[in-house]
C-alpha cells in the first residue's frame, strides 16, 4: 500500500491507495470530477498541468435562489427566450488546463454552446440555450468541476474592478519586516562594540531571521509560483532569476546566523521584496489608467437617430442616450442600448453576441439587448437603459474578430526575455565560479546582485505602455482602435485602398438633380418612407433632401448590398437603386444616379454629384511618397475622369464593384505580399475591412459600428490619416528605443555587479527605477509625438 497525494487536485489523501487502484483522491468530490472529465473524453486536462484542479465542495442547494427569475435575470446580459449569456467571475482559474477545461464546456452538457475565458480578469463568458440547461444548473456544472463561480448580487447593477488585496497585503508585510530588520540591522552596521549589544547580538539575528519568513513565505510567494510553473513546462521566465536570487539571499543569511558567522544579509532580502512589489504595483496603477482612459473615455463615435416629441429626428452620439429615449434603429445598424420594441415587428440578428446567425422575430413590447443587429428595414424602440460602453467595447474586441498576427512586438518580447534569463544565468553561474576562486565571501554577493539587477522586467514593459498611451491618444484625436495589435499591423502598411462613395466622399455636401416624370408630394413622401429604413450613405443624403414630414406605413423592406432597396407602402412597390436593379440598362460614363421605380415603372434619377472631402487632394498626394494607392467603388464611371485629374497618384481606378470583388481585390494584394489598409463606410465593405490587414470605417452622422473593421475614424479627422499612419512607425521606433534602455541599464548594472561592486539591496532599488523610467520614456514620448504630429 502507498499514500499519494490527490490526482486531480494534488492535496494529500486521506486513504492509502492499494496496487491495485488506478487512481488516489482525497475526497469523493474530486474522484467525481475525474470521473465526469473521463466520461466526456477531457482528461487531456490533466496532460496540460498536473493537479490542476480545486477540491469541489458540497453546493448541494446552495444556489437554489438561481431558479428565482427575478434574481437570475440580474446575473444574464442576454436572453431572447432561446439563448441565453452570462459573465461569472472564478477565482480559482489559474492556469492553461483552467482556460481548456471550461472552454469545452459543452462537451459535458449539449446545452452549453460556447464558453470563453478571460484569463486576466479570471472570468468565464458562456452562451447556453434556456431549454436545455438553466443558469441554476450552469452553476452548478462548473462548480462541480472545481470552478465555482463567485456570485454577488450587489454588484450586479455596477460592475466595478475587482482591486488585487493580496499584492496591497503582500507589500504591506515585506515593507513591516524590511523596515524592521533594517533597524535592527543598525549595530551591525556601524560595526558597535558595546556588552549588552554583543550578547544579545544571536537573538537579534534570530529576530530578523523570523521577520524575513513572512516576507519570503508569502509577500515572494507569487514570483517562486510563476518560476516553478514556468519551469515545469520548460519556460524560463521572468522570474527565474528573480526567484533565485531571493532565494540565494534567503540560504546564505541562514547560513551565516546558524554558523554564526555573520548577520546575514535579510535587510537586502526584504527590501528586495518590498521594491519588486513597489514595482509591480506601479506597473499595475499605470497600466490601470490607460485601460481605463481606453474602456470609458474613448466612446465611439457613431450616432444614432433620436425621436424628439415633435417626431423631430436628431443625431445624437451614443453617450448621450437617456432612459426612456425613443431611437430609430435602421436597417443593419446596431442597437446600441437595452431597450423595448415599439414598432409592429423586429428581425434581430445576434450573431455579434451569440454567434448565432438566424434573425430572431420581434414582436412590439419585447425586450432588445444591445449588441443585436436589425436587419429588414428601421424600427422604433425605447431605451431602457443609457449605453454600455464597456460592453459595446467588449463586443468589438470579441477573440472571434481578431486577426491573426503571430510575428508581433509581444511574441518578440516574450523571445528576449527567454534568451535574455538564459545569457543572465549563465553570466552568474560563470561570475560566481570565478569569485569561488577569488574571494569566497564576495562571490555570494556578486552572484546575487546579477541575479537581482539583471531582471528583464523593463523590458517587458516597453510595448504595452507605449502601445497603450498611444492607443489612448488616438482616441483622443478621434481615431479609435479595436487593440493595440491595430498599430503594430499600421506600421507594417504598404498599401492603401479607399472605398469612394461615403469615404472620400461627403454625405453633408452632395448636390442633387432629379430627371425624369414629375414626383407628386405623396410619392416624394413614399420615397422617403423607404429610405429612412436604409443605412447607404447615398439614401441617408438623399433621405435628407427630400423634403417631406408626411411619412407612409412601410409594411415591406430588403435591401440588397450594392444594388438598391425594395420595399412596398401603401400596397405600392418601390426600387430605389442602380439602373439594372430597376430594369434598365446600365448607362455607362454618366455621373452617380440612384433610379425610382413604382410598380415596375422607372419614374426618373437622383443625380449625385459628388463633393470630396476637405483635404484630399493633399492628404493622397502625401501618402502616395510611401504607399501604394487603389481607390474602388461600386457606381459607374461617370466620376472617372474628374478622379484621375484630381488624384493622378491613384495606381489602379476600378468601378462598378461589387462587395465580393472588393474582398477578391484586398485577396490578390495580400497574395502579391502587400499589407493592405482598407477604408470603407462600414457597411457594403464589411467583407473587405475585415479581409483587409487593417480595416478602418470612416463614421460621420450614422451608426457604421461592425466588429469587422479595426478602427473607426471620425470624418472630421479624415485627412490626418497620413499622420495616424506615421504615428504608429513612430511607435515602433520608441518601443525599439525603449528595448535599448533596457539593455543599456542591464549591461551597466551587470558590469558593476560581476565586478562585485553592486550590493543586493541597491540592486534592489535600482531594478523597479529603471521599469519606472523605460514606462515614463515610454509614455512622454508617445505624448510628445502625438502632440507634434498631430497638433
């Protein structure tokens, strides 16, 4: 018979385990878990981290108040009566095996669509369907499996970060025992010759041997934690070295109090834990600044359509939005607040928050939840809420839309660190021989000192706060990026596509000439009527051109993507769209026409001509010394000629594109090696921004927020585009920089200590000085090239 410890969650048991048992645990709860995880196939999550797991407690009917509808629609952020979403925080996730076991949640219950974790945050996302499994029993799975989740209902309606109290608790003990060993640390300093002193000398020796436990035991525990991890799936980190040198430290001051040869050196152990945690906290506060500048400061800057009393429309920016507001939801826009359906019927899509893509049917009085796309025409509704911008930023940096971009700052951070510990190692294990030899008292001092002051940390540092201040600032000017994954893949552009109509173009400035039968009021009114459903930039400038209140009962609506839209009031059918989509030829080399047709009769054409931004000219004619040009566009060529006068610098013109062709086009470049940045409305290009290496949607007065493009630029902002694009080379640059100040602390301090004139405690101090001023270069001079370049 043999005693192991736990299989799945590694604490000791309590039963021996005889030669022929396959397994030891040390609780039925764990044997329960191993056996739900063998059943379903997962136990590769014991092949990714041994013991990983948490011994489950008896839940039995502790969260029976789950089944109270009333408590448990405060926990979900979604529910349509079919699908359902909530957020649970689970303190207990700690490693990778955590990450897949609860992400293939829905191979233990078919309920169970998807599950993502949030590791940073510890917090799980799942999507169930309400008639397979409830909340209650949702809990109730992943508490079984060790994960529960910790439920609090007062802090629902706000959800506030949760503050790390251990790290505050953590330097809080190593400042108590550094201050203390310090003091008593005085007479061996001044070297003080005096009786009692000298008799007393062993207990005060003893004393800062036991101050120095706590500081070891727990304020260092998380760095001998990560270390041992690291080490165990063949990963040298960051904190190897640092773990070593503590630990250096720790045995040879034993060694010398317990031999009595000596005071040891605790004053430099625990002020070398007490300023790691300075540094850490740091780090943590200023990192937590600019996520919160990023989160709810930087709102995006699309619109939405407000009703007034006087059923005056009004544009307003989404941060604006009041309980009880009526708003105008058009076709594909998002709804952007929870809300109450007022029209007859609604068609919601989903699939942003649920990856479900199948419409959902909407009656009036039903509950919307922001995040769903309306979809087959416009519908009123009423906000019951003000926005969640936390959650609309959540739903842009969903995983699912993120690009793929292996090659990136992160990765080449992580690949120095690694090689940076190794070189690190090797120089102490080398220096430390040396000093053996040369002087045995020095070469503990040495050893320790390189280990300490040689900590990669800065390093580390550099590309998250230089990316994040940048991506901050660029809020500022009205640019607003998806992550700062976004300016790494900018400054890799070399070629630049624009979309015309709504991108280059004006919605605000166009003139428009009608040809054709004469239109009576009532089918100037029923024009509008169908064009206030749709989202095109050409129907929301001609929307605002008709002049007309009367607005008719639209009891049909479809829009088809770069053709027109169909629609039918007053038992009439409408087209409004290319020629062909209402039954014509195409006339080729005329200017940007939109054709009405009633009852499969062509009344006559909008003419559009077309107003170029402010600044084109120049802003094309800067970018073309760097990048290459394209310019597409799904109207005909009558706007040919003026292009090619006005933009010479443009390599290739193409017209009469079509969504796909679009996407084709950004596939043919991206295959010819070319990093392509493409700008479209956000609407008909949503094929192409996100095919694109960059994709940015230029928003003026409506709502063109997709998860497909990256970015979302002002119009205001539209010519400074070349200085955004040189902005983020300029980033690059002061992250390379960065990395050599690193480097530059490094191999002075290293120089120092391998020739033994650095002590372990002013290595201490100097390590989190030098992360403090790589993050304050980092952030000062991102400040001081946006306000160069962007002033």
């Amino acid at each position: 018979m043999s005693k192991e410890n736990c299989y799945h969650c590694g604490l000791d048991c309590n039963a021996e385990r005889t030669e022929f048992d396959e397994k030891s645990f040390c609780c039925n709860g764990c044997r329960t878990v191993y056996e739900i995880l063998n059943q379903n196939q997962l136990t590769g999550y014991y092949d990714l981290e041994s013991n990983p797991g948490t011994a489950p407690t008896d839940f039995r009917g502790k969260f029976d108040y789950l089944d109270n509808e009333d408590i448990a629609e405060q926990l979900i952020e979604f529910d349509d009566q079919e699908t359902s979403v909530a957020n649970f925080y689970i303190p207990t996730i700690h490693c990778s095996s955590c990450i897949w076991v609860l992400e293939n949640l829905h191979k233990l219950n078919d309920g169970i669509k998807i599950a993502l974790v949030n590791f940073p945050k510890k917090e799980v996302r799942i999507t169930f369907r309400k008639g397979e499994i409830s909340l209650k029993e949702v809990v109730e799975l992943i508490a079984s499996i060790g994960y529960e989740p910790y439920i609090s209902l007062d802090s629902t309606n706000v959800k506030s970060s949760k503050t790390d109290r251990k790290l505050i608790y953590q330097v809080a003990i190593a400042g108590f025992a550094f201050g203390n060993v310090m003091m008593l640390s005085f007479p061996e300093y001044f070297q003080m010759d005096e009786y009692w002193l000298n008799r007393y000398k062993p207990f005060f020796r003893g004393l800062m041997f036991l101050l120095s436990l706590p500081a070891l035991l727990y304020s260092g525990q998380d760095y001998f934690s990560s270390a041992f991890k690291g080490l165990k799936h063949g990963i040298l980190n960051i904190d190897v070295p640092i773990s070593l040198g503590i630990l250096v430290l720790f045995f040879r001051s034993s060694y010398e109090i317990i031999s009595q040869t000596g005071q040891g050196y605790f004053d430099s152990l625990t002020g070398l834990i007490f300023f790691l945690l300075l540094g850490k906290i740091f780090q943590q506060k200023t990192y937590g600044f600019l996520s919160f500048e990023r989160d709810y400061k930087s709102y995006f800057p699309i619109a939405v359509t407000r009703i007034a009393g006087n059923n005056e429309e009004q544009n307003i920016s989404i941060h604006e939005i009041q309980q009880g507001d009526r708003l105008l939801i058009r076709n594909d826009e998002i709804i952007p607040v929870d809300g109450i359906l007022i029209s007859k019927e609604g068609m919601i899509d989903y699939s942003f928050v649920t990856g479900e893509s199948i419409p959902v049917s909407k009656r009036s009085g039903d509950k919307l939840y922001a995040g769903g796309k309306q979809t087959r025409g416009a519908i009123e509704m009423e906000a019951i809420e003000t926005v969640k911008q936390s959650y609309l930023t959540q739903l842009w940096s969903h995983d699912v839309f993120h690009k793929e971009n292996p090659k990136n700052i992160k990765s080449l951070t992580d690949s120095i660190s690694k090689q940076f510990t190794i070189i690190i190692l090797s120089i102490a294990l080398i220096s430390g021989i040396y000093w053996y030899f040369e002087d045995k008292s020095a070469a503990f001092q040495v050893v320790s000192a390189i280990l300490i002051i040689a900590c990669p940390c800065a390093l580390a540092l550099s590309a998250p706060f230089s990316l994040g201040n940048m991506i901050r600032l660029f809020g500022k000017h009205k640019f607003y990026l998806k992550n700062t994954a976004v300016i790494e893949s900018m400054a890799k552009v070399n070629a630049v596509v624009f979309d015309k109509t709504g991108t280059i173009t004006s919605n605000r400035k166009s003139e428009i000439i009608y040809e054709g039968q004469v239109l009576d009021n009532s089918e100037l009114s029923m024009i509008k009527t169908l064009l206030r459903s749709s989202n095109h930039p050409l129907s929301r400038i001609l929307y605002d051109h008709i002049d007309s209140s009367d607005l008719g009962d639209l009891s049909e609506f479809e829009e088809f993507t770069s053709k027109g839209i169909e629609g039918r009031i007053d038992n009439k059918r409408i087209l409004l769209g290319s020629a062909s989509f209402v039954g014509m030829k195409d006339e080729k080399g005329l200017d940007t026409a939109v054709y009405v047709s009633f009852e499969n009769k062509v009344k006559g054409k909008f003419i559009f001509k077309n107003a170029y931004r402010k600044g084109l000219r120049e802003m094309i004619k800067e970018l073309d010394l760097k990048y290459k040009i394209s310019l597409l566009s799904g109207d005909n060529e009558g706007e040919k000629a003026r292009l090619e006068d006005l933009l010479p610098e443009i390599e290739k013109l193409l017209f009469n594109q079509k969504p796909e062709d679009k996407l084709e086009f950004i596939k043919s470049m991206q295959e010819n090696k070319e990093h392509v940045m493409m700008l479209g409305d956000g609407l008909n290009d949503a094929g192409a921004l996100a095919q694109s290496n960059v994709g940015v949607a230029i928003s003026e007065n409506i709502n063109v927020f997709s998860p497909a493009c990256d970015g979302i630029l002002d119009a205001s902002r539209f010519e400074q585009l070349p200085d955004f694009l040189r902005l983020s080379n300029s980033t690059i640059v002061v992250i390379k920089v960065s990395f050599a100040i690193s480097f530059l602390y490094n191999i002075i301090g290293l120089l120092f200590a391998v020739t033994g004139n650095l002590s372990p405690i002013v290595a201490a101090i100097l390590m989190p000085i030098s992360s403090i001023s790589v993050v304050l270069f980092a952030t000062v001079s991102t400040n001081y090239l946006a306000k160069k370049i962007l002033s």
